[in-house]
C-alpha cells in the first residue's frame, strides 16, 4: 500500500486506534442503557413487538420498501414498535437509541429522511391515514441489552434501514441504508434539501476527475442500474459484474477523492463503527474498487459502488426523474454483525 494513499493523516489514524477501546465500551455502555430504558418504558403489550430472541430469524429480516409494501411482496408484516405507537415519552427513549448508533451527521440525515414522508405526503396528496407516515418507523431489539453480552437493535422504515449488534463488547453496524425521496426538495419552504448531498457529489467528483481511458473502465454501463444490485439480500454479493476502475490505477488527487467518499459513509456511524470501517479501507490499501453506471451529469441517472475485500457501498439515483436515492453500507462476512459472532463461537470452542 502507498503511504499516503489516502488524504486522512497516519496520526489521525493512530488517534483513533488509541481511542477505539474506550469509545467501543462508552458506545456499547450507552447503547445498552439506552436500550434498558426504552424497554423498560413499555407495556407488555408494546414489549411483546419489540422483543425477540437474539438468535430468532427475524434478526435478519431488512427492507427499505414503505412499510405497507412488506405484507404484498413477503406475506408477512414489518415487525417491531412503530413511533406512532410509543407515547411522548417513549418515541423520546426510541430517538435516543437511534442516535447512539449513529455519528450527529448521521442522526441528522436519518431524522431529516423520516421527515420527508410529510413532503411526500402533500406531492403524492396521500390521505392522513394512508401510507406516508414519519412515525411508521419501527424499532426491534434482539436480546437482553447489556455492555457485556450478545444482543442487538434495528430501526427500521421507508429509506431507513439500520442494524446494530453487539457481542461481548465488540459491536458491528451494518447493514446500514439511507435513501432520500425527494433526493432534492423542488417546492416549497425546504425547496433546494439535498439530505444526502455529499454521497452524490463526491462521487460525480471522482468520476469527472477521471481521464477518458480510467473513466472506459470505471464506467462499467451506459444506462443506470434501476436500483441498488444486493437490494435486500441477507448477504452482500455481486454476481458477474464488472469490476469497475482499481485504486491502483488512480492518482494521488483521485485516491483522495476516493477517500473522501469512504470516509462519508463511514462518518454517518458512532465513532467505534466508523472507526472499524475506516480500518477495512486503511487495510483494503489500493485493493478497492470504483464502478459507475449511467451519465455523470447531475440530473442524469446514475448509480455508483466502491468495492474492498470486506465491504460494499451501493447508490443509485434512478427513479421519479432521478430524485429518489438509495445508499447503503455492505460487508461480505460482517452484516447483522455474523463475524463478530463467528470469531466468538471459534474462541470458545478452542
């Protein structure tokens, strides 16, 4: 690996590896009584939609389809607690475990994506009872919360699907997705709203920085993918497609484009989480991968993935004109935090 492949500094590496330990124990500390207190909010009515068995198939059941659209496509509905059905008080407690998985920029993209299904609202002129609805996100926890043992939470609706999982004090984040529609609000007092701006734009940067015989590689289709390729599957892979543009073949200015890129999805996470993904891509080195697919004019189609050994980013913008946009964070053996666990049944068994 280059040295300075990367724009992010060796020290500010080093910092967060000599932080890490702390930071993974405070956030699992205030995942856990975050949790605690959520649950111990409810009835036994509200529990019993919120709690399952940490080992229970349901763990790994995700979708980023509106809520009413789970029951037609999989004959079975989006389980867990809406907002909706939490008191004041409650939905304060679920808000709190949403933003201890997450970083304030993240907290912010995933409270704003909610939102938006107001605006949609009034666009698709929905009725008030109808599918369009800011409290139809649902929170699920696997498990009993604690800061040393084996559980997990999802939060989960229309264009927001995130999952923690936490395991003998190491924790894992992903899958983790956000979408946007609108991706851009055209009307109205939010009119210009791009919530998830920077994940377009460092993306059309890096490939119009790219010279004719990079982009004949990095550009694998002339057409965009409708939609995101491992859409909702339980485990991240591609199948056949092209490889896209390697970071070895890029320069100095490109990687950091790159990196920038990389280092915004990691930084929609709490520090810990970040912290691991930015280690996969320091690890990765020039062994990554960037694949466009469509035009690389704004307002044009498009869809993009940066590929390493361990982890997949996926977008694309494709529907309603181009204004609806999906992102989301993959890792090949990681997802729902299965490594964790595996290295957890390996250590016991020796």
């Amino acid at each position: 690996m280059t040295q300075n492949m990367w724009r992010l500094p060796a020290a500010a590496f080093s910092v967060v590896l000599l932080t890490s330990a702390y930071s993974r124990t405070s956030s699992i500390s205030t995942m856990s009584q975050c949790a605690t207190a959520f649950l111990n909010s409810l009835d036994s009515g509200q529990k019993s939609k919120v709690k399952f068995a940490f080992d229970s198939e349901e763990r790994l059941f995700w979708h980023f389809i509106p809520t009413d659209m789970i029951p037609e496509r999989y004959k079975r509905p989006r389980n867990g607690l809406t907002l909706g059905e939490m008191t004041a008080e409650q939905r304060h407690l679920a808000m709190t475990l949403l933003t201890a998985g997450l970083s304030q920029s993240g907290n912010i993209k995933a409270q704003t994506i909610m939102s938006l299904e107001q605006i949609l609202k009034i666009l698709e002129k929905d009725t008030p009872a109808g599918r369009r609805n800011p409290e139809r996100y649902h929170f699920s926890v696997f498990g009993e919360p604690s800061e040393s043992g084996t559980w997990g939470y999802r939060i989960e609706g229309h264009h927001i699907s995130l999952h923690f999982t936490v395991d003998k004090g190491r924790l894992a984040g992903s899958p983790s997705f956000f979408g946007a529609n609108p991706h851009e609000v055209r009307q109205g007092a939010r009119a210009g709203l791009r919530i998830l701006a920077r994940e377009e734009d460092l993306a059309r940067d890096l490939v119009r920085a790219l010279d004719e015989s990079q982009r004949k590689t990095a550009i694998v289709a002339a057409e965009a993918y409708p939609d995101i390729l491992t859409e909702a599957s339980r485990k991240a892979a591609l199948k056949g497609q092209p490889d896209g543009l390697s970071a070895a073949r890029m320069n100095a200015r490109q990687r950091a484009l790159l990196h920038d890129l990389l280092a915004e999805y990691a930084g929609n996470m709490a520090e810990p989480i970040a912290s691991a993904r930015l280690d996969k891509v320091k690890k990765a080195g020039t062994n990554i991968r960037f694949a466009w697919a469509g035009g690389i004019e704004k307002g044009q189609p498009h869809y993009y993935r940066v590929a390493g050994p361990t982890f997949l980013i996926e977008y694309d913008n494709t529907q309603n004109g181009a204004n609806h946009s999906h992102t989301v964070w993959r890792e090949y053996d990681g997802d729902f935090g299965l490594d964790l666990l595996g290295e957890h049944i390996r250590s016991s068994h020796r």
